[in-house]
C-alpha cells in the first residue's frame, strides 16, 4: 500500500526549484551532502538522509511542535504500509464515534487515510504551518516517516504512544522505486543505480535498517512498559486479526466481549484492507487534500494503491541483487534480534 511520500522527497514542485528558498538553502549549508536518486543532492540531517525541503521542514517541526502526553504517533520507514497502518489505528481508536458495522458513513469511506491521519513533517510545513497540529483536538493521531533523531524534543519522552511498523526492506525498495517513478516530476537516477544507492543506505530517510534499529531499540528498552509496539507488515499480513487486537490493546482501546462476538475484529480487518480502501470511490477518483493541498498538482488518491503484496520484490530483483541486500541488511542488524 503506497505511502504519500514522493512530493516532499522531490526537490521541486510544480515546477518551482529549491533554489529559491533561501532559508533551506542557508540551513542544508552545514550538512554534508550526497547524490540522490534525482539530480539535486540529498543532505545528511542527524544521521539521516533528506531533501532540503525535508531538513527545512524537520526544522520547523522541531522548533514548533509541542507534543502532548496522549499523542499517539504511527512512524514508518517510507514505503512500508502507511496507508494501511493510519486506517488501521484511525478506525479502532474512533470506533466509539464511528461504529465499525452499523455505520454507512464511516470516514475511511469518504477520506483517504492520509486526509484523516496528518503527518508531522508533511506536507511542506513551511506551507502548511504547525499551527494546523496544534490545532487537533487531544488526542491527536499523528504519523511520521522520521527516525527518532528527528523527532520533535520530547515527542517520544512523554507518556505518548508510538507504533512502528516496518517491512522486509527488498519489498521497501520495490515499491519506493515504483511510487517515485509514477509521481516524480524529475529525471532520476536508472534502477540499477538506485538500487546502488539504496544498498549504501542512501535514500531519504534511510538508510533503511538504521531506522528499524533506532525504533527496534525504543521497543526493547521496557518491554513490559514500552511507549513503542514494533510490528512487522509481513506478521501483520498473515495475521490480520490478531494483529488489530494487539493494536488495540497497545492504543488503550481494547475489545470487548460484546465487539468480539459481534465480528467488529473482522470488520475493522475487512473495511482497512488494501482491496477494500483501493476500491472505495475517494481512493479510484478523489485526491489527497492533506497532500496535495500544499503543492501545484494534487496527487490522486488511486496512486496510494499499488500492490501491497509481500514478496513483490521478487518480480523485480534479481536473485543476485536479492542476496546482496539481504546480506547488507543481516549485517546492520546483526545482534540486535531484528531479523528479516
């Protein structure tokens, strides 16, 4: 399930160069740099990789955003199920409201889940103020593709909640190469390339396995008491409805005996799966407003809907270029009991 990523990662929009935003060329000055998958290089923030607009809105997030100690944050590693994971979490903390089975106007109906779950960082925030989080009523849903470097002081410090869902990084790099190559208004970089780069840990927001790891060591601190549920898109997959009760349960939002045996568990797993939410009217015709609002061209909602499937990876990649990340990743990771 594609994520809304691309528009920020480009380095122009609607046409219009960073070149001419003196403030995130004065702030990317300082940082080291490296070529990307587009002719604009990217900027090494805090151990991770970014676009200038991206560091820029990284700034103003850090400078203004006052986290809240019931905030609950979803972050995910750009293109890891983002879509899926904010429908998940929307519907089963506002089912209360929005009435999973009885209700013939739920908002996943109506909005795309990037519409109904605001990201930190995104849209540019340097168009799209702060003040419009501030705003939300507590308790806030909130996403980010941040690693916790770059997260708002504090944010995680709190007794706020975090849930990081991560995904097998071959099928990672499918799918981001896919999206940026739909939306993207620039030329990029050739597959092989990229491919190159994203094995050096150059994309945005990676490298890929050091923000599994800084999130995994979050989860592992206090497992008894942990802030941050890590789950795996593949786990989740393959046990959709055990998954959304332990989701659940981590958001404060348990089900009771009366939901269980009145199927709302398969309800909410029915209403937020990738065939049911590719196939709703708002996501084959509408656009994104959280999105799109903030640039030139709205992205279409259908775009957020590619495939989903775990394993693509392997109708893209060769077995070759397939063990030569799975041994780059196995080593990052190794001791650390994240495994892939």
């Amino acid at each position: 399930m594609a994520d809304p990523t691309p528009q920020l990662f480009q380095t122009q929009s609607g046409g219009g160069s960073e070149k001419g935003d003196d403030d995130s060329s004065s702030f990317t000055s300082t940082l080291p740099t490296r070529e990307g998958w587009w002719a604009a290089p990217l900027f090494r923030q805090h151990g991770c990789w970014v676009t200038a607009r991206l560091a820029r809105s990284v700034e103003l997030v850090q400078a203004e955003f006052k986290p809240r100690p019931d905030d609950v944050l979803l972050a995910t590693f750009p293109k890891s199920g983002t879509t899926w994971l904010k429908a998940l979490a929307f519907a089963l903390i506002n089912r209360s409201r929005h009435p999973i089975i009885t209700s013939d106007d739920h908002p996943l109906l109506s909005s795309n889940p990037h519409d109904l779950v605001p990201f930190l960082e995104l849209p540019d925030r340097s168009l799209r103020p702060v003040a419009e989080l501030e705003a939300l009523p507590s308790p806030r849903l909130l996403c980010t593709h941040l690693p916790p470097a770059l997260l708002p002081p504090g944010m995680l410090m709190t007794s706020s909640r975090a849930v990081y869902l991560c995904r097998e990084p071959k099928d990672v790099f499918v799918s981001y190469w896919h999206h940026v190559r739909t939306l993207s208004q620039e030329s990029l970089v050739d597959y092989d390339k990229a491919f190159e780069l994203f094995c050096e840990g150059v994309s945005v927001c990676g490298p890929v396995w050091e923000h599994y790891l800084e999130y995994w060591k979050l989860s592992k601190r206090n497992p008894s008491s942990s802030r941050v549920l890590f789950l795996k898109y593949e786990e989740m997959m393959a046990h959709p409805a055990r998954h959304v009760r332990k989701l659940a349960e981590f958001l404060g939002v348990p089900f009771t005996e009366e939901e269980e045996s009145g199927g709302v568990v398969e309800e909410v797993v029915r209403l937020c799966s990738f065939q049911n939410l590719k196939d709703l009217p708002v996501n084959t015709h509408g656009v994104s407003g959280q999105i799109g609002a903030a640039v030139a061209n709205p992205i279409k909602n259908s775009l957020w809907f590619r495939s989903g499937k775990v394993g693509d990876w392997e109708n893209h990649l060769t077995q070759e270029m397939a063990h030569r990340l799975d041994c780059i990743v196995e080593e990052k990771l190794k001791g650390s009991g994240l495994t892939f």
